[in-house]
C-alpha cells in the first residue's frame, strides 16, 4: 500500500462537510447558508486540485 497523502484527506473530508452543509440549509430553508456553503465547496474543491496538480507536477504523486 502507498503512502497516504493526508493534505488530500483533509480536503476531501472538508469537501464533504461543505456538501452536507448544503444540505442541511436546504433542510432549514436557508438561502445565505446555502449559498455561503457552495462557495466553500468550490473553494476547497479548487484548491484540492491545485494542490494535486503543482505535486504532480514536481514529481510527488
């Protein structure tokens, strides 16, 4: 088994919360919490793929 590259374990479980935070202000019927939510699943998303490229990139992944 390979190392574990934990900086993409953090994004993935933060990912995961901003999409349960989507639902949950879907639940509560509240539009600025959802909305404050996709922003930060985009965020995370985008910077977890920026991270993956630059490693990729200097030859760590």
């Amino acid at each position: 088994m390979k190392n574990i590259k934990w900086i993409f374990v953090i994004y993935s479980l933060a990912a995961v919360a901003a999409m349960c935070s989507i639902g949950l202000a879907v639940g509560i019927r509240s539009i600025p919490l959802a909305l404050i939510s996709m922003l930060a699943l985009v965020l995370v998303m985008g910077n977890g793929f920026k991270t993956k490229k630059k490693m990729r990139e200097q030859g760590l992944l």
